[in-house]
C-alpha cells in the first residue's frame, strides 16, 4: 500500500512538473534600438535641461504575453541635450553631463537596469522594480510599465546622489543659491520590440 502511495505521488509530481514545463510559453522580445527612445530631464532652480540617450541593448521577457522581466545596457557615451543649440552652450553642458561631476562616461560608458520583481497591476500595466546601475554604483528602482502590442512606455524618477552624482546637490553643499540642482532626474522611455 505504501508503495502504491509512493509510487501515485511521484506520478503526480511528475506531470505537474511535464504541465508547468509544457504550459511555460516564455519568450524574449528584442527591443528595436533604433526605433526606441530614452529622453531625460534634469531639473535646477532656474529651470531645466532635456535630452536623449541611446540604448545600447534591451530585451523585455513574456510568459503567455504576460511581462516577467527585462534586461537593458544605457550607452552613456550617447548623451546629449536636446532643449540648448548653438556652439557654445550646447557642447559645454553635454561635456559637462560627461564628466565627472555627473556621469563619468569615460570610466563607466554604460549603465544598465535589471529587473527583479515585476508584478500586473492593470490590463497592461506592470509594477516594476530593477536593479539599476550607474557609475558602478547598483540601486533598486521601482516604476510603472505600460504595453501596448510592440510597444512599451515607462517613465522613472531617480535620484542622482545615490550613484554619487552631487555636483550642486544642495544636500552636499551650502550657499548654492540659484545654482542648485536638483537631486531628482526623470527618464521616459518610449520602447519598440
């Protein structure tokens, strides 16, 4: 009898298994880099500056055309302003974001974002949060998904002194006055995959 026992319940084990393996449809979608795009937007007291930066890679993982995770590597090299023209203005502030007091992009080219927990919270909506890295530096981020089709939107908040960004943090230094910038930066995504 207990052989019997054990021999049906290594049967069942057996065929949930073969079902979760057989029912397990997951998939990685490629994100389309050159139709995708990443816009970023900094703010200071007397105003703000805008631009892009270009992915260097992404992926988006689905179960069922359910979103179960997401990989993407950030070319930091890319970035540039959008909001300043000119020879002189534009040129100094993208060196600027480049440099050291921000970005570093010479000794960390790329940063990424993992994700590690995303969970439905809408018909196509997803909370998500990721491992971002940037200057070295790993972070937990959360943010929305929306996916529409073949195509994903997010748009995330990030503070920049926890990647040890604080170039006119007025956290970090006094006196700044109209100088100051602050230590939040958003992103938008706008992706195709």
């Amino acid at each position: 009898m207990k052989k019997t026992i054990k021999s049906l319940a290594i049967l069942v084990f057996a065929v949930v298994v073969t079902s979760a393996f057989t029912n397990y449809k997951g998939e990685k979608k490629q994100v389309k880099i050159e139709s995708s795009k990443v816009v970023w937007k900094g703010y200071k007291v007397l105003g703000s500056h805008e631009g892009t930066v270009q992915l260097k890679s992404g992926v988006l993982e689905f179960d069922n055309d359910k979103l179960t995770g997401g990989e993407f590597v950030i070319d930091m090299t890319s970035l540039v302003s959008t909001d300043l023209e000119g020879k002189d203005s534009k040129p100094k502030l993208e060196a600027h974001l480049k440099s050291d007091d921000f970005f570093g992009v010479e000794k960390y080219p790329t940063s990424s974002l993992v994700f590690t927990k995303v969970k439905a919270s809408g018909k196509n909506a997803y909370d998500v949060t990721g491992d971002l890295t940037i200057k070295g530096k790993t972070h937990a981020v959360t943010f929305t998904m929306s996916i529409y089709g073949s195509k994903a939107t997010a748009s995330l908040k990030i503070d920049r002194t926890k990647f040890d960004i604080q170039y006119a943090s007025s956290n970090f230094f006094d006196n700044l006055k109209e100088k100051a910038i602050y230590d939040e930066f958003d992103i938008v995504a706008d992706l195709e995959f």
